[in-house]
C-alpha cells in the first residue's frame, strides 16, 4: 500500500540497462536496504515510491526498476511512454553494458521523445576493476546529449544527488512546457503584426529595418533553444540573453526615432519585455535568478510595458 502523504507534484521514472548492472542495488540504496550479498533477478518492472525536496516542493517520485533481460523487454518497453524521466545504467566494471547505451538510449526515445535522460556509471568504487574511461563516457554523453553521473550504492555515493539531478529537469521541463504557450502567443501576435505592416522597430522605408529582421530572428533561434533544454541553467542564459536583445532593441529604436522613443517602445521591444515578465514569474528555486532580476530592476525592464 502507498505512503499517504501531500505532495505538489507526481514524476515517474524509469531505470533501465543491462542485466546484473546495479540498477536495483542503486534504488534499495536510495531506501537504506540494499542486499550485496545476493542477486535478485528483476521480473518484469518492480515499483517503488519516494518523497522529496526541491525548489520548495514537495515531489513525489514514482520509480520504476525495470529488468534488463531480453525476453522481457517487451514489457519494459510498454511504460516507456508512461515515463517523466530515465536512468540508463551501465557498470563502469563491464564495457559491453556501456557499449550497449546507445541502442537502449534510441529504444526509450523512439516511446519518448521529450523526457530527459541521466547516464548513470554504476559501482564506482569498484576503481580497480574500472573497465570504461572517463573520456569515453563523455563522449557518448555529449553525443547523446545526455547528463552524466558515477554512482556507488555500496558506499552510497550520489544516490540522493543522482535522482535530485533527474527530478530536477524534469520539474524544470514540467515548467517549461506551462509558460511555452503563453511566449509563442506573445511572439505570434508580434509576427502577425509585423505581416499587416504596422510599425515595427523602425518604419519600413528605413534603412535599417532589416536589423529588425535580425533581431527578431535572433530571438526566435534562441526562444526555440530554450523549448528544447532539459537543464534548468537554459532559463538563466535565456533571461540574459532576453535581457542583451532589449538594450539592442532600444538603442535601435532610439536612434531611429529620437521622439517617439521618449514615449513608446517598439513592438519587439514590447514581446521581449513580457517575456522576462514570464520567464522571472517561473517558481523560485529552479535556477537562481538574483543576478538577473537586479539587472531587471536597474534597467527598469522587469513588469513594465510602455505602449
């Protein structure tokens, strides 16, 4: 029977990898009763449930240990799509299981696409039996674009901090996808003014209208980047970047029209301004955003649209 108890958000996630990996050590580690002594083959999918702590929410983690063996994988296969978010283990011990990563890693996302991944190296305190290096598992990592993490659940290295990580990007993506609609209806209603030939940065018989252009797709490139991380540090780079094409934007539109600058903003300048309004309404916690809602505050930028 589930532990009663409150929480603010429900994520499930999956382990996956290879047979005799540490794929359950990992998880019995994580309760404080891991067994080293025997070996436990995995039927199927076992479930476990655990609370914790992060950006001031309580999360409860729905964790799935699923087997590794192949004439099972047709089950594990079935919660694929169910899944917020995987591990993909290997054991640093043994390189045909780090060799089989990249097969596993295009299984779970031809199910998934938009769940984020941790590759997680089990039994690293096993360092004399290492058998995969680290230049190697960086590689695959950054070929995959995946976050890497060395676990040992004998001597309780980065368990807590491995599923912290994961849960981590996945409340950060759970976020994300809340405020994605809102920014592209910001940017869409900009676009279509800019279709029916209003007034954009400059009037259109300016000579420098195209940077308006320039400037707007500079934000449409780096609003898509944004739609696409899994690490909660895109939103910081994505406020300064937002932050960087607002001065752009203004000193444009103030030497272009001296005038007018004095009391209207460019319609760019506007959709830039509610995103930031958007991006700093995100809940506290998920990325430290002090340094940038100063530079908001100094430049008078934050929650402020001068039509």
């Amino acid at each position: 029977m589930e532990h009663k108890e409150e929480y603010d958000e429900h994520l499930k996630i999956i382990l996956l990898g290879d047979n005799y990996v540490g794929k359950s050590c990992l998880l019995a580690s994580l309760f404080g009763n891991a067994d080293f002594n025997n070996y436990f083959d995995t039927m199927g999918v076992d479930q476990k449930i655990k609370f914790l702590r992060a950006y001031n929410k309580t999360i409860k983690l729905r964790i799935w240990d699923a087997s590794g063996a192949p004439k099972l994988q047709q089950i594990v296969a079935s919660y694929f799509h169910l899944a917020d978010g995987a591990f993909i283990c290997f054991d640093l011990t043994n390189l045909q299981s780090f060799y089989n990563i990249k097969a596993l890693v295009d299984r779970f996302r031809a199910s998934n696409k938009q769940a984020p991944i941790v590759l997680v190296g089990c039994k690293a305190d096993l360092i004399e039996l290492r058998n995969v290096s680290h230049k190697e598992i960086n590689e695959l990592a950054d070929q995959l674009g995946l976050t890497y993490i060395e676990v040992s659940a004998r001597k309780e290295i980065n368990i807590k901090e491995g599923f912290n990580l994961l849960a981590k990007q996945i409340y950060f993506l759970t976020q994300v996808k809340k405020i994605k609609p809102i920014l592209e209806e910001h940017y869409h209603n900009y676009l279509l003014s800019m279709q029916k030939n209003r007034p954009g940065l400059f009037s259109a018989c300016s000579q420098n209208f195209t940077q308006e252009i320039l400037l707007k797709e500079e934000y449409d490139h780096s609003l898509k980047q944004f739609f696409q991380a899994t690490d909660p540090s895109a939103l910081n780079e994505f406020c300064i970047k937002v932050l960087d094409l607002i001065e752009r934007v203004d000193q444009f539109y103030e030497h272009e029209n001296p005038c007018w600058s004095i009391i209207f903003r460019s319609p760019l300048s506007k959709i830039l301004r509610h995103a930031l309004d958007v991006l700093c309404s995100m809940p506290s916690g998920i990325v430290e955003l002090s340094d940038i809602r100063e530079l908001i505050s100094k430049d008078r930028v934050f929650c402020k649209t001068t039509y």
